[in-house]
C-alpha cells in the first residue's frame, strides 16, 4: 500500500513568514493545507534580523522531511530568495502588501531572483495560491492527494456556472 501525504503526521510543507505581522495574510496557507490534510509548520524568521536562524531552517528543511516551503514576507522581501538560495526545495514566494508601495516593493523583491536560484511566486497576498500550487507540486507523487484536487477544481467550476446562472436569472427578472 502506498503511503499518501495525508497518512502522515510530519511536516512537508514550511510555511515561513518574516514578521508575525504577516501571519493574517499567511493563514490562508495553512486553511488550504489544513483542508487537504497535509502537515505543515508555521515559523517567524526575519532574513534580514535572524539570518543565522534562517540559514538552520533553510539547509535542515529537506532532511527534516519538508518537501516545499512557502514564505512570505513584506518590504524588501528577501526571505523567499534567500531561503531559497539556502536550500534545494522549491520555494514559494508570497509577497506581502505593505502600506507605501502597496506590496510592489515585496512583488519585485521576489521576482527579481538570479538565473539558477528560482522562487515561485504568487499574486500580492495570495498564501491561498501558495498553498494550492504546493499542493500540486505535492500530488505529482501522490495520487489520493491529486483527486482531492480534481474534486476541489471541479467544485471550483461548479461554483462558477451557479454564478453564471445567478446573474441570468437576475437578467429575466430586471426584464
């Protein structure tokens, strides 16, 4: 019998955040991990004020079983790009909306990574997105873990065509 993700208590995704400020916008990671079933850990490390802790985190992430780490971080935003030069997991960047730029300093801090040290990332704020994409990542050695979401995406859809439908039954109403 194979083993899925699910069937196990260790952590294999890292969910890190530069400041436990940021811990609202990354939340929405550990919901969808949550709602998948798959085992994380949540830890604040700053790239620019514990670099030394960060660097232990990063070069021990694999043999500790983490499998993909999600980091998110406002302003200068290093945390994904110095995680991932530390480590050879993939990396998940979320940038972090901050009040003077509106997040496009975190934006561009994280894709502007040098050619061989790549961190993916997604939309300002999105730890959801984040999450889902590590599950993806996750389910391409895991089949229980793919259907789950196949069912999720087809939930997905079918959300989508009861909204279409909502707004057609508006239309013949306003007519």
């Amino acid at each position: 019998m194979t083993q899925t993700i699910s069937d196990q208590f260790k952590p294999v995704v890292g969910i890190l955040m530069g400041s436990d400020s940021d811990f609202d916008i990354m939340k929405a990671a550990t919901t969808v991990l949550d709602d998948f079933a798959v085992p994380y850990e949540v830890s604040v490390i700053s790239a620019h004020r514990t670099p030394h802790d960060l660097e232990t985190y990063a070069t021990s992430a694999q043999e500790r079983g983490l499998k993909i780490i999600i980091a998110g971080a406002g302003g200068a935003a290093h945390l994904p790009g110095v995680t991932a030069a530390l480590t050879l997991l993939p990396v998940i960047g979320v940038p972090v909306f901050s009040k003077k730029l509106s997040g496009l300093d975190s934006l561009y801090s994280i894709v502007q990574m040098p050619a061989g040290i790549p961190v993916a990332t997604v939309g300002i704020d999105n730890a959801r997105n984040a999450a889902l994409l590590a599950l993806q990542m996750l389910a391409l050695s895991d089949e229980v873990l793919m259907q789950a979401i196949k069912a999720f995406r087809l939930g997905l859809a079918e959300e989508s065509r009861l909204k279409n439908e909502n707004i057609k039954h508006k239309l013949r109403a306003k007519s």
